[in-house]
C-alpha cells in the first residue's frame, strides 16, 4: 500500500464515521509523567532474552 493510498483510506474512514477513525487521548498527569521519565531512561529494564523478560514478570515457565 502506497502512502496516498493509505491517506485517501484514512480520509474515506474519516468521512464514514464523522471523526477520526481511532481514540485520541489526551494522557493525564501520572501517564505524562511516566512516558517522560521512560524516555529519559529512568526506571527502564532491559532485558537480553525474552526468556529473562519473563522471568522477571514472574512467569518463568512461559513459552513465546
């Protein structure tokens, strides 16, 4: 799909239900808060397998 087929699709969804075609959420104070800290790094994990990830989650026993 080209992008002007991907935005003349957009404008036909648009159109078809009178409004954007998606939820537009405005993120309160502890969300903004959240994805700015994430951003900069703080209290970020990472991880070197899925296998730790989930271990970490405490489902070591799960199967991706």
């Amino acid at each position: 799909m080209t992008a002007s087929e991907t935005i003349q699709l957009l404008y036909r969804q648009i159109k078809m239900r009178r409004g954007l075609p998606f939820a537009v959420e405005i993120p309160n104070a502890l969300t903004a808060k959240t994805l700015r800290a994430s951003k900069a790094g703080k209290g970020v994990k990472h991880f070197a397998t899925t296998k730790e990830l989930y271990h970490d989650l405490g489902q070591p026993d799960c199967q991706v």
